[in-house]
C-alpha cells in the first residue's frame, strides 16, 4: 500500500507549461510526469554511471640518504626542508 500525501509547490510558470504539455503529448498525467522526474533525479543519481576504477602511476625515484621512509614525522620535515 503507498501512501500519497498533498503538498503545494511553487513552479517556475516555462516549466510548468513544458511538463502539462509533456504529460498530454505522452498521454499521461502531471503527476506521473513530475514523480517520474523526482524518481529519476533523486533515485538515479545517487547510482555512479559506472564505477570508479583507480589507476596507478609509476615513477622512478632514488633513495634520499638519511630518510627513514617509515618514520613520517621525518620523511615530512625532510619534505619540507626543516632538517
């Protein structure tokens, strides 16, 4: 059982005149068309086109001497020059 519930909303008039022709052209109501529109920007948008996929860059580095990479507190002040 789906429960409807009334409520006013304020239209911009264009578009309100583009959604009742709409809705006759397709042989349908006002209604339909405007929960068919929520249906579709709210319950479809919130779905990814297509899912993320991350690809991975490779470069080719050297070792700094005296940078113990599993230390971060040291690797940033190297990064940032305070050493």
């Amino acid at each position: 059982m789906f429960l409807c519930m009334r409520t006013t909303v304020d239209i911009d008039d264009k578009l309100l005149a583009l959604a009742k022709k709409y809705a006759v052209d397709k042989k349908t109501t006002l209604k339909a068309v405007i929960e068919s529109a929520l249906r579709k920007t709210l319950l479809e948008s919130s779905q990814p086109d297509r899912p993320f996929h991350l690809t991975w860059e490779r470069f080719k580095g050297k070792r700094v001497p005296g940078v113990d990479i599993s230390d971060r507190d040291s690797l940033y002040e190297k990064m940032e020059g305070r050493v």
